[in-house]
C-alpha cells in the first residue's frame, strides 16, 4: 500500500482510505470493526467518517453513530497513532444536526466537541467541511446550480471568522488539519487566501466526488489542486457500486445501496447503464476485476491523495484492497479515454 501526503501537512495516508457511511446502518459494529482490522492488516492507515452518518437514508436516531462505532474500535484495540482519522462538520440545511445551522465560527467548536467524545479521541487528525454553506454544484446539482445569488463579501467573512475558529482548535490540539468537501475551484482558492490573511490551517484536502463516471474535477479543480497541493479524496469512485456491474439488467442485490436508495442520489439512468456496460467490457478484455479497474484508475491521476471506498461484506472490502496491487498498462488506459468521449456525462 503506497503512502501519500496529504497536502502540505506532513500527515502521510495510504492511497486508499477506507469510508464508513454503512456503519450504523448497513452494518453493525462487529461487522464495521472487522473491516477496520481487515484493512489495516493490508496497511490502510486512514478512516473517513462524518457526524451525520450514517446516511442513505440520513435518520435522526442515527445521527453521529458512525463515529460512536469507530470510537469503540479505537477504545478496545488502543491503536489510536496506527490510523489516521477524518471526519466532517455539516453544513447548512442538514436539519438532522443543529437544526440546519450553518458552519460558522460559533459551530465548530461544539461540533468538534460532540466529534471527539464519540470517537472516543483527544485529536481529529482532519477535519472538513462536509459542503459550503452557499450550496455547491456536487450531488447532480450541476445540471441547475446557479450562484448568481451569492453574497461575496458574506462568504469571504464567514471563512475567514471559521478560518480563525479552527486555529483556535489546532492550537488547542483538538485538530491537526482542515479539509473541504463538495467544493468547487473558486470556493477552494478562496479558502486558501482566507487562511493566508488569517494564519490559521491551509485546507490540505478537498473531499469530492471522482470516479471513471464523475469527472468534474478534470478541469478547473484539478488545475486548482495541482498548483495549490491541495490534494483530493475521492469519494463514491465506484459510483454507488454501479461500476461492479451488480446492477445491469435490473439486478438489486439485497444488502444493496439500491434496495434503500432506488435512484442511488440521481446516478441511475439509461445513459449510466450503457456507460457501465461500456467498462465493464473493458475489464474483461484486460482480464481485470471491474471494481479494482475502477479503484486503480483513479490511483493514477495525479491529483489525488486518496481514494474514499466502502464496503458492506468482507467480500466486497478484499476485492477493493486489491486495487492498490493493480497497474493499468497503457492499453487499458488508453481504452478507458475513449469510453470516456463515449460516455462522458453518464448522469
């Protein structure tokens, strides 16, 4: 397992990160424990969370229990300096947690509070921003999102007043690095003037959707994080589990995603079915497992700092660590460039 830096923190990662969304839901806490065991045995060292998961569907009688599990494997194995630990604060709208508050200077120290006494921790390693207050264009929302109603010196003062919170936490050593999620190239180079005037954290991360499927962050962001070393982690690069194939035809296997989330967030149409198929073929051309294809491609852009994947079975979770021994020659590569001028827009 390769170990890569996260921005300019000096914090070092594996290039896979194992995601935690299912625990609490999908999976109870012996079922999450093992797969923490399981993936560090094969050298993962880093765990994402978030205080509103689990999600799919998001309950408010589950809010935070995700970290609760992770803080009870941290608890019993005493193995807190072995794992590198993210989680997130909310932001606005999320009416499950604080009622929809906004992030701001006044939120985040009890959001770090409620964080830290779940994972059962003296320090979060990074904490992000789960998306901006102002809205962002992730999740589908790109087909309509219009920020022409953006208050920008509002914005510019709410970052630099949050920006002056967390060094208020790092210094207390309640956290060691900031990150963002959802954000876009604008949002993320106003973040890191914000912390220059300020002189608190330098966001070294940016946590946004990226997978062979979803590749807004090609362009403006990409450009963005390579000159910023800001570096990303990419989440859903398996696209909800439609790049395993398990879906085509129909199929919804029973511990699915689909089966709670039939439209899988706005992934599932005709147009993604057709892509798929178009990758999986790919795959069985070059002898490759379709999910450790996807996972392994995504290891080779150079932007990325490290690739956010979950898993339900023990099953699923070995054939994702698997990927970090993949290489994709230059074929496969360059087999993967045009099923993406084919399928470039799948939902």
């Amino acid at each position: 397992m390769k170990m890569k830096p996260l921005g300019k923190t000096g914090i070092e990662v594996s290039e896979l990160c194992l995601g935690s969304m299912t625990w609490g839901a999908r999976n109870d806490a012996e079922e999450a424990h093992e797969q923490i065991d399981r993936a560090i045995e094969a050298g993962v060292n880093f765990i994402d969370t978030a205080e509103m998961y689990p999600v799919n569907p998001v309950r408010a009688e589950t809010i935070g229990r995700t970290e609760r599990i992770l803080g009870l494997w941290l608890e019993a194995r005493e193995r807190r300096e072995d794992v590198v630990i993210a989680t997130k604060h909310s932001g606005e709208g999320q009416k499950m947690v604080r009622e929809g508050a906004p992030i701001t200077a006044e939120t985040i120290p009890d959001a770090v509070d409620g964080s830290l006494r779940r994972l059962k921790t003296d320090y979060i390693d990074l904490y992000q921003f789960h998306w901006p207050n102002r809205g962002s264009y992730m999740f589908r929302k790109n087909w309509t999102y219009d920020p022409s109603g953006q208050d920008r010196a509002a914005i510019i003062q709410n970052m630099e007043d949050c920006i002056g919170a967390l060094e208020d936490e790092v210094r207390r050593g309640r956290i060691r690095a900031f990150g963002l999620s959802n954000e876009s190239a604008w949002g993320t180079l106003q973040w890191i003037a914000a912390s220059e005037r300020v002189g608190g954290p330098r966001p070294a991360t940016v946590q946004n959707e990226y997978s062979l499927m979803c590749r807004l962050f090609d362009t403006d962001m990409a450009e963005t994080c390579l000159n910023e070393e800001v570096g990303l982690l990419a989440f859903s690069p398996i696209a909800q589990g439609l790049l395993s194939g398990k879906y085509q035809n129909g199929a919804v296997p029973g511990r699915s995603r689909m089966k709670k989330n039939p439209d899988l967030g706005g992934r599932v149409t005709d147009r993604a079915f057709a892509a798929v198929d178009t990758y999986l073929a790919i795959a069985r051309k070059h002898g490759l497992d379709p999910v450790q294809m996807a996972l392994a491609w995504c290891l080779t852009r150079p932007f990325m700092a490290s690739v956010i994947f979950g898993a339900t079975t023990l099953d699923q979770l070995d054939v994702a660590l698997g990927a970090a021994d993949v290489t994709l020659s230059q074929e496969v590569l360059d087999d993967i460039t045009i099923a993406h001028r084919a399928h470039p827009m799948p939902y």
